[in-house]
C-alpha cells in the first residue's frame, strides 16, 4: 500500500503545533478486520467537513466543503487534503487559533467503509475514481470519489475531487441535504457550540474497537439508562437441533435482523451492525411509538400471500417494486426501561416480552416458542416451508457474539455470498447466471453458480445494479469457473442471499437459487459458512425419514433380481442421491408418476399441483396453462415426492423462470420388439456424431427399459434470442430426418407402430413445450426397480444392459461418482447449431 504510516504523516505533522492542539500526533496504525470511515463537521474559517476513509494505516482525508449529500443528483466538491493518523478518528475537540484548521471540530459521523474493488484502492486512487461503500450511523450505502481534470494548460492549485452519491435504496433525491441538521456529535451528542465552550474528554476507543465479528457484551448500564444499541447475540450452526428439556425452539424467520428501541416515544431500529433503518420501516416505528421504553430484539419480515415470511418479497417492498404487510417479530427484551434484563435467564426475558407487547397487532407479534423436542419443531418447520429453527437455553442470559447458548438448524443452507460476476442469458433480461463467492484470508474464492430464483423483474434489477460495477478481470482468487465465455465480471460489491441444497466435495455450492440482495452486510465482511457443528449434548438417534408415513407399505414387489422396496427405501434413495438427482430436476416443471399402492396397483402420472400439496412442493404457473406445474428445489422436496409415492421423475428441458427457452433437448432411440439392443448403440453412436458436427456434445442415458436417451445441454446464443420450443421441436426432428433418410431400413421417424416394425422409432417429440423425459437416476415404476442412469460414452458398448442398474444395488457400496460432471460446461448454442445444419444438404 505503499510508504509506511509514519512517511504519510510527514506533512500532517509538520502543519501542527502539537504543544498547542490536543490533535492525535500519530502513531502506525494497525490494520483491523474492517475499514474505518469518519465524517469530521469542521467549524474553522468557515464550516465544512472533512471525509475521512482508513486505507494503508491512515486516514485518507477530503475537505467537503457543503457537506456529502445523500442525493445522486448533486457533487459535492472534496479536496484532498494531508492524509490523517488512525487516532484522529476519535478525536473531537477544538483546534487553537491562528493554527492550521484552527475551529471547533465534531465527530458528526462515524462507521466502517469498505471499496468496491479491494484489489485496486490504489490504482483507483491514482487513476482518480474511486467507488466505495459506507456503513455510518448517518451515511449509508454507495459513494463515488472523481478527481477533476485540471482546467486548460495550468495544473491546479489544489487536488480536487467531486463526492457524489450512487443511485441506491440508501439514496434520497431532492432531500440530500436533510442528513446535515442533525446537529449534535454521533459520538458525544453535543453540537458545535457545546464543543467549544471546552474540550470534550478525550475518546477511550476508536471505532475500530467496534469491528471485532464477535463482539463481547457491552458493561452492563446503569439500570435506569436505555442503551443506545446492544450488539446482538447471534447463533451457532448445527446439524440438528439439541435435545433436552433445557432448549425451547423458535421457527427461524426469514427477514431481516433488527433491534428496536423505545425511548420517550421516540422509535429507532437498527441493524445487526448498528445502521439506522428507522425510516425503512415507518410502520414498524409508527406501531411501537406507544410502547413503554424498552430495547427489543427480533426479525422484521414480509408476509407473502400465504402469510408465511418471505424473504424475495421483504427485498421487492424495500426496493419499492411492490407492496406487503410488514410484521416486527419480537423474541428477546433487553431492557425494559428501568432495568438491565440481559443477565436474566431467557425464559423470564420472553415472559417479560410478551407482557410488554400488545395482546393484539397486526405489526408488532411475539415470537413463540415450543417446548417440544427439536427434532419434531424442525420436521413441521420444513413442511410449512420455514427456513428453519432457532434453539436457545431457556436458563441461559443474553451474551452478544457467537456462542453455545443460541443454535439454528436449517431445511436448507442458506447463506449470505458476494457476487463477483454473472453469465449472460436469454429470457431473463439478459441474466444466466449470477457467479458468487465469499472472503477468505483477504481474498474472494470461488463458491459457485447461482442460476434460479429470478423472475424477469427481480433479473432486470441486478443487471441495473451490477452494470456500473463491470470490470476487466475475475474478482476471485485462486479456484475460477469452469467455463468464463460467457461471463461478464463486476466488482465485489453486492451480498446476495442464497438458499442451496449443499456443497461438492470441491467446496461448490449446490442447486443455489437467488433469494434476495442484503444490503445490511457490507461485501468485505461475508466469509464462507461454518460447517454445520454437532449439536451440543445430541445423544445418538435411530435413523429416521420426518414426517413420513406409511413406511413400510411395498411399493415395488420382490423379483428374481431384486428384494421388496418400501417407501421407506424410495426415501433413502432420494435422500442418498438427492445430489445426483437435484442437479436435472431442481428449478423446473416437474411431472410425476405415482404409485400410491405400490406399482402392481394402479399408477397415475401427474402433472399439475395439487390442493393441499406439501409445501416443499412448489408451483410453476405456465401461460396457457388453467393449473400451475410442481416444481421442487432441495432434498426436502425429493422426500415430499417420497411421501406421496412418487417412483418416477420427468422434468422440463427448461428451466421453471424460463419455461419458454429449452435449456436442453433429449434424443429417445426406441427398438422395436425383436431389435437387439447393440443396433440401438450403433444408432446413438451415429446420432452423437451428427450432433457434434453442428456443435452440440450430447450425453447417454439409459432408461431402465429398453432405450437409450441422448441428452444435449444447450446454452443460450452470443446474439439474438434463443430459439424457443417449436424450433427446438423442428430442429430435432431434422437430424432425426437425416438420419432416417440415410438408413431407413433402421429407422423411423413416424410414431405408427406399422411404420416402427424392425426398427429403431427416433422420438424427436420429447422436445415439444410440455413435454418431459424421465431424469437421470430416478428409478422407474417397473418390476425389479430399474433406474434410468447416465453414463459415459465408453459404456456405450455391446453388452450394455439399459435396465442394469436397480435401485436396491445403488443403495449398497460406495455413491458412483456422476459420469456427466461437465455436463453444464459443454452446453452450446441451439442457433448456432440450426444455422450449421441448414447449410447441410438435407433433400
């Protein structure tokens, strides 16, 4: 970063009388775990303010004259000015006059910073633009720094810069001076005038003290005096839920984490890091204006249709993209206006809390909690399509930071990550896919693709976001994506909430979709999350399936080859290929076929959500269509499939945001009765070839019956609009043709059972819009439980049994690695592959 703090210093030094001013003379600074930022309100020959931003063991400094202002509209002009030490942070005081900046100065503003490209500070600094974020108790969200160009031959006699603030959801157009009225210090609450009657006592700590990601609970107060903010206590990660009659149990709530307090009427809600978002949640405050004084800890949230908390839906009403009834859920109080509760037990906090709070509101609800045991709160949290839940010692006091007392388990991951870049798509505005990552040892890693969960409004929003933040070169350090053609990369700037189903043994994150954008977590600080650790004092239980009933009921009757399958047994399949399997039907119109009484009954195939369906089970609406498709998204929702006898499984060619744009085509080669299996293998080995020689790389699947499956991943075109589905119908079906017309005594294209006899029926009509073809590895509902399994080329050979694997021996040894791990990578473009093919002869 440089020359060292002390040569920094040099010209700040020499400016001062240190034997006159009580300004900090400096020292090295030392480095903390986040950026500190400073907003000096300078009363010297006339008023200003100084912005002062930690880079490099000191403060760089910029003199604003106007003051920085939260409207996008206006620049402030800001001139550089000597960097300052670390400690000058903390100082407020009076400068003696004639002296240099000889006035009062006051601390108006204080927080952490963090820069949108860590990497470069000091090549943007050079090149005189730089873009940074602000975490302060009156400034927030996304600033610009741009140094004006020197007017005609003549070098400035000053190094100017203009301060302008970005276009967020912290900004305020037309009101950007309102943030300067407040007059009193963030850190002493006294203005200018009461500053300089006398120097103020000197400041013990310096914000840094503040960084610290588990941060020690603050001395206890006096216990009449109301704390301004209380640093929350937070939760540890488990694998399940503790047991013991010690534990109560909350359902997690999907929002965002607030304190709110109570003073004389007066309302203010912060942040987990201490950011005041009153004003974003005005019916929030509006309702707790009448509560006595108090300091509250809960969830704000946002209800969505079914009155479940919905995070997407929190972020589209602070975005202002729509409207929804927003509810405060409170589950812990701190202080209740006369007395200090945090060293209570929790019990007798909630007790209180619940007594505080109004018997009825539609805004303001305590947040209950069941004293049975964790495991059972879980189950029924994850069929109500919670997020999760929260246990915590009912004996235990309220202690900020991470520790044993408070653990969440989870229905599925979910976490916070840093987005670093995205894939360009079709029929999302634009928006394939969002590549993310997480800090680690001061660098960016890789975690993986984000490619569902944003509907083409949502799409749109991100692309207007990412857009200013483009940049040359990959974020990430170390581990990049596999494929980066297509990829369009931005600064590290924005924290988006991912929900996942788990992580490869690489670290990559799987079947991740986009829940929403976190704008109260600075980029800097999202590392990668913990493993989940064993629960405190879980003693060893019987394996179990939550919620599943009927267990035992036989669903595929016992053969020569294969032993009677349960629904217990299609339940621990899915769970020990949830994966394998997620991976081709996660994020899209799924159909089922069911067999309620076992596959010798009678068997239905699905295709529409039902009344009354397991939440897990989501619906995909389809224009056109008067009922919506199921969908499912993790592991969860493969055991919901397990409940209602779900044995086989046909996703979409097309993902369920983009149910117009095939995302992949599959190739059924049929044989007819008679026709040995190896002509069918001659025949996929011809039509691979084909494939290739447009640009398309298919991959084998066997069905578990009698066919063979080629499976061609598809990516979306460098230009134009990706073909839709009766393209991709009509182009199947002329390679078909092709194929057909070189060896019709093989072949067919006619679905005629007169027209199949001895030969192989090419089904091109798998890639119509609503069709579907049976996933890799889901088993089928045929005698013996086959399944239908992906395979590499090389066992495309004669002997190939396509109904070889069964379920009962995938459920024995080691998991079989995934023969089609560079599947997504070797997606290529339908377009492109269509206009090779129409310069072929084809008559």
């Amino acid at each position: 970063m440089g020359a060292s703090a002390p040569d920094r210093l040099a010209p700040y030094r020499a400016k001062r009388d240190f034997r006159r001013s009580r300004e900090p003379e400096g020292a090295p600074g030392v480095a903390g775990e986040r950026l500190a930022f400073i907003v000096h309100r300078h009363d010297a020959r006339r008023l200003h303010y100084d912005l002062r931003l930690e880079w490099g063991g000191v403060l760089k400094s910029w003199a604003v004259t106007r003051g920085p202002s939260l409207d996008p509209a206006d620049k402030r002009l800001a001139v550089e000015v000597e960097d300052h030490p670390i400690d000058y942070g903390c100082f407020e005081g009076t400068i003696p006059k004639p002296d240099y900046g000889g006035g009062t100065v006051q601390i108006f503003d204080r927080g952490f910073w963090a820069p949108l490209n860590p990497d470069s500070v000091d090549a943007d600094l050079a090149k005189g633009e730089l873009k940074f974020v602000v975490a302060g108790e009156r400034l927030r969200g996304g600033f610009v720094l741009v140094r004006m160009k020197p007017r005609g031959a003549k070098p400035e006699p000053r190094n100017n810069w203009l301060l302008i603030k970005e276009k967020d959801s912290m900004a305020t157009p037309g009101e950007g001076d309102a943030v300067l009225r407040a007059e009193t210090s963030i850190a002493s609450g006294r203005t200018l005038a009461q500053i300089a009657k006398g120097d103020a006592p000197p400041l013990k700590t310096r914000p840094k003290a503040a960084a610290k990601t588990t941060p020690k609970a603050p001395p206890a107060a006096p216990a009449g005096t109301l704390p301004r903010f209380v640093a929350p206590q937070f939760c540890r990660l488990v694998s399940t839920p503790p047991r013991g009659e010690n534990w109560l149990h909350e359902l997690k709530i999907d929002g965002y984490r607030l304190q709110l307090r109570i003073e004389g009427g007066k309302v203010t809600l912060r942040t987990r890091t201490g950011l005041d978002w009153t004003e974003r949640f005005p019916d929030i405050a509006k309702a707790a204006a009448g509560l006595p004084d108090a300091v509250i800890d809960g969830e704000a949230a946002a209800l969505d249709a079914k009155g479940q908390p919905d995070f997407s839906t929190l972020q589209a009403v602070l975005s202002g993209m729509r409207a929804a009834k927003l509810v405060f859920f409170a589950f812990d109080l701190l202080h209740d206006g006369t007395s200090d509760l945090r060293a209570r037990p929790l019990e007798a906090r909630k007790q209180a809390l619940r007594r505080l709070l109004p018997a009825r509101s539609a805004v303001l609800r305590f947040l209950d909690h069941f004293p049975a045991p964790g495991d059972a709160v879980l189950a029924s949290a994850c069929r109500l399509d919670m997020e999760g839940i929260v246990s915590k010692r009912r004996d235990a006091p309220y202690a900020s930071g991470r520790g044993d007392s408070w653990t969440k388990a989870k229905c599925r991951g979910r976490d916070e990550v840093v987005i670093g870049g995205y894939s360009e798509g079709q029929g999302r505005n634009g928006l394939g896919a969002l590549l993310v990552g997480a800090w680690r040892d001061g660098k960016l890693t890789y975690l993986g693709r984000v490619g569902t969960g944003f509907p083409a409004r949502v799409a749109a929003d991100l692309l207007r976001r990412m857009k200013p933040l483009h940049r040359r070169t990959t974020p990430f350090a170390g581990r990049q994506p596999a494929k980066t053609s297509d990829v369009v990369w931005v600064k590290p700037a924005l924290v988006a909430e991912v929900a996942y189903g788990g992580w490869t043994e690489e670290g990559i994150l799987r079947h991740a979709s986009f829940q929403g954008l976190r704008e109260d977590k600075p980029a800097k600080t999202v590392t990668p999350p913990p493993e989940p650790a064993p629960p405190p004092a879980a003693p060893k239980r019987a394996k179990a399936t939550p919620g599943l009933t009927n267990p035992d009921r036989v669903l595929w009757p016992a053969t020569e080859h294969s032993p009677a399958l349960t629904k217990a047994d299609l339940a621990a399949y899915f769970t020990r290929f949830a994966d394998h399997i997620l991976e081709h039907v996660a994020g899209r119109p799924l159909s089922l076929l069911r067999a309620p009484d076992g596959i010798s009954e009678e068997l239905f195939f699905q295709r529409h959500a039902m009344n009354g369906q397991s939440p897990l089970i989501g619906a995909v609406t389809i224009a056109g269509q008067a009922r919506p498709y199921m969908r499912i998204d993790d592991a969860a929702g493969l055991l919901a499939l397990a409940q209602i006898s779900a044995v086989e499984l046909h996703p979409w060619g097309a993902l369920a945001d983009t149910p117009e744009v095939p995302e992949r085509l599959v190739f059924d080669l049929d044989p007819d009765e008679g026709v040995g299996f190896d002509r069918v293998l001659d025949g996929a080995r011809a039509l691979r070839e084909r494939l290739r020689a447009i640009g398309l790389t298919p991959f084998a699947r066997v069905t578990g019956g009698k066919g063979l499956h080629l499976v061609v991943p598809l990516a979306p075109p460098k230009r134009g609009e990706s073909p839709d589905w009766k393209a991709a119908k009509a182009f199947a079906r002329l390679v078909c043709e092709m194929l057909r017309r070189d060896e019709p005594d093989r072949y067919t294209t006619t679905l005629a059972k007169k027209a199949r006899k001895g030969r192989i029926f090419l089904d091109y009509l798998r890639n119509d819009r609503l069709s579907t073809a049976v996933a890799s590895w889901s088993p089928r509902g045929r005698p013996g439980a086959p399944v239908a399994r992906p395979i590499p080329w090389s066992a495309v050979k004669k002997g190939l049994d396509p109904a070889g694997w069964r379920l009962a021996d995938l459920m024995q040894g080691k998991l079989p690695a995934d023969p089609w791990a560079d599947f997504n990578e070797a997606a290529g473009s339908l377009r492109d592959a269509m206009t090779r093919l129409a310069g072929k002869d084809i008559a």
